[in-house]
C-alpha cells in the first residue's frame, strides 16, 4: 500500500528519505509478467509441429508433383510463421490482437484493413481529424473513465516534423469536482530504432499497469505521455539526441513536449512533479536527457539501461564533443549536480549486461550523492517483457518521489 508522508511548507527542517525499490501487491506483479495471447510459446510450437507434420506427408507423397509442390509450399509458411511467433513470443512486442492491428494499421492498403477489424480500440484515442489541431481526444462518455489523448506538439525549428505524443490521463480527471486539481507527469519514452509513441500503450500496457495500480491505492492519480521522438523517422537510432544537422530531439522533450503538457493539462509545472523514463534505447534517452535538464526533472525511471551510444555513435556523424557529451559513462562520474536526482534502474537477470550496466550507472550517481536504487527481475531479458514487468515499479517509484518530503527543488 501506498504510504505519503505529508508535504511540509514550515517549522523544522525535514531530513531526506534514501529512495527505495517499491513493495507492490502480488496481483499487480502478476498481471505485470503474464504473457498475452498472442506471446504464447504454444502459438509457436504449433505452429512448428503442424509445419514438420507437414513436410513429413510430403515426403511420404513425394511422387505426386503438386502434393509435393503444395506440401513443400505450406511447410515453408508454416516454418516462418513459427519463426515470427517464437520472436514475439521472447521480445513480447505483440500481446493481443488488438496490438497486432495496431501493427498492421502502419501500413497501408490490405494490411491497414486488416488492423481495422483487429483494433477494438480499446486504451487508443482517434487520430486527430486535422492534421493542425493540438490535441485530440475521445469525448468523455464517463468522467470516471481514464482517457488517453493524442497530443500533437511538431517542432519545425528543431526538425522535428511531426510529434503525435500519447497522453494517458487518470480518471476523474474531467470530473467539475477535480477543475482545480492537478497532477504530476511522468514521461515515457519509446525504444530505438523502430520503436513509436504507441508501444507504451500496446507493448508496455502502461494503461493497464495505472488502472491497477490506482485501484490498489499504490499510486495516487498521475499522468502518463508517451512521447514521440521518432522525428517522423522511426527506422532513424536517434536515441533522443540533438542530432547535429538534424532533429533537435532532446531540445523537443525538455522544452517543447513539457510546455505543450503543462499548457493543455492541468499539471504540478515544477520539475519535483516530474519524472522522466523509458526503456533500452529510450532508458537512455532519458538518462541523458535527465542528465542534462536537472531543471525540468527530478526523477528517472529506467527499464533496460545503458549508458553508452555504441552503434548508435553513427547518428553523430563524428562530431566528437557532442559524443563525449552525450555519454553519460564518460561524464557522470565527475558531473556537477546543480539540483538532486533520484534514480530507478530496472533490468532482467536473464540480461546481465543490463544489470552491470545499472550497477554501474547506480555507484556513478551514488558516488555523486544522489540516490539511486536497482531493479531486477528474475530470469527476464532485454525485451518488452522486462520493460512491461517493471513498469508498476518504475511509477511506484516516481509516485513516492512525487509525495516525498524530500527536497528536490
């Protein structure tokens, strides 16, 4: 259960509370790790059993030349179709059909009619009617239903051509009783390259994990954006950088989304009500963003870290003061801090290398006198599973910072 201390604006100086790994209710931690429909191992299997019994008739038909054609036809099918299902069924992209129409509503034609029929529409907000509005959202048919906006925010000064960012809002949120109240932001962003905006409401569940965590009371009512820093290129590894020449991603976040979010949302516009996440590529865009805009962000909330551009240097183009200030394994451990930060690092154990890496990015931060706390998951790896499981922590986490005494202003 969720355990606020009160906010104190006088009297005696309070002393900060070292962050800790949230405790959650085991119903929560279930729904977090189950695997959806469509991330079944049995889908795979079958469909490898059905592709070898298959090939096996065919053999024994050999000497029919259109069974062995058809035969040899249907088990090739049959082989990839339990490729792309096993692939899913370890990275956890795809959960339901509702996800996979979604999938398919990116392309064009036959495949967007086919994601039509399998999106019910469920946890999606329409796409805007006109490509200039600012935001887009479903009409409350229920004030108590959460809501989830699109919020387009595109930046051209900063080349970032389009932004249609995701806005989960809680629910109450257009109840006349809540006109004054207001909420903490936390900001979530997409893996690289391929990733998009939507893959914290399909992949990540984010709508999911809010609604159960805010029934249990483990976290008080927050909004959530799932922001787009794909600059309408999502195949680009951007990593969320000021790109030289090219987007001004890192620019778009700090400035451009938060502004937009706190223009059109009733938020808490200070950076102790605002959290900053995401997960792999994304992780490290927060990391280096939070990094660099103490001003704007108080915690980081991170699934799959790391802390180093690797191949994703390219994007750089060799400009070498640029790639020294933007890896954070470089210039952490001797950063100034202008403001404190508190940390949450969240890997699987199945991936080691993420869990040295959070370690690492840990002692860096600690050894800097801000607080950080690791996560792991047991037997998870670098995938959307992991990133899915430990999103209920990653704000619950941000929750007690938000309702922390702790002064982080």
């Amino acid at each position: 259960m969720r355990c606020h201390a009160p906010d104190h604006t006088g009297g005696a100086a309070v002393m900060p509370q070292a962050a800790v790994d949230p405790v959650l209710p085991p119903d929560i931690t279930a729904q977090a790790r189950d695997l959806g429909p469509l991330e079944s191992p049995a889908i795979w299997l079958t469909a490898a059993g059905a592709a070898v019994a298959v090939l096996a008739v065919t053999i024994a038909l050999g000497h029919h030349r259109r069974a062995r054609r058809w035969g040899t036809g249907g088990a090739v099918v049959l082989f990839l179709l339990a490729a792309v299902t096993a692939v899913n069924s370890y990275v956890g992209y795809v959960r339901t059909p509702d996800d996979l129409g979604r999938l398919f509503e990116r392309g064009s034609g036959a495949a967007d009619a086919v994601g039509m029929l399998l999106d019910d529409g469920a946890d999606e907000p329409d796409a805007p009617a006109d490509p200039a509005a600012t935001a887009q959202h479903h009409p409350a048919v229920t004030s108590s239903a959460q809501r989830v906006d699109v919020l387009s925010l595109p930046d051209p000064a900063d080349a970032v051509p389009s932004g249609e960012n995701y806005v989960i809002l809680p629910p109450g949120y257009d109840d006349p009783a809540n006109a004054g109240h207001r909420y903490p932001v936390v900001y979530l962003i997409h893996g690289y390259p391929y990733g998009g905006p939507r893959d914290w409401l399909t992949s990540g569940a984010a709508p999911d994990a809010l609604r159960n965590l805010e029934a249990d009371h483990v976290i008080a009512p927050m909004i959530v954006v799932s922001v787009d820093l794909t600059a309408g290129a999502p195949s680009k590894d951007w990593e969320g950088l000021d790109v030289p020449g090219g987007p001004q991603l890192e620019t778009y976040l700090a400035k451009t989304v938060v502004a937009g979010v706190d223009h059109h949302y009733r938020t808490l516009a200070d950076r102790r009500h605002r959290a900053l996440g995401g997960m792999s590529g994304g992780g490290f865009a927060a990391l280096n963003t939070g990094l660099h805009h103490l001003d704007e962000f108080a915690t980081l909330v991170i699934a799959l870290p790391y802390d180093d551009l690797n191949d994703s240097i390219g994007v750089l183009d060799g400009h070498l003061s640029t790639i020294a200030a933007n890896t954070p394994r470089h210039y952490l451990p001797t950063m100034t801090f202008t403001a404190p930060i508190s940390v949450l690092l969240a890997a699987g154990t199945g991936a080691p290398t993420d869990v040295a890496t959070a370690h690492r990015i840990a002692d860096a931060l600690h050894h800097r006198g801000q607080e950080a706390v690791v996560h792991t998951e047991h037997g998870f790896n670098h995938t959307w599973h992991t990133a899915r499981a430990t999103l209920p922590y990653l704000l619950a986490f941000a929750d007690q910072n938000f309702h922390s005494p702790t002064p982080t202003s």
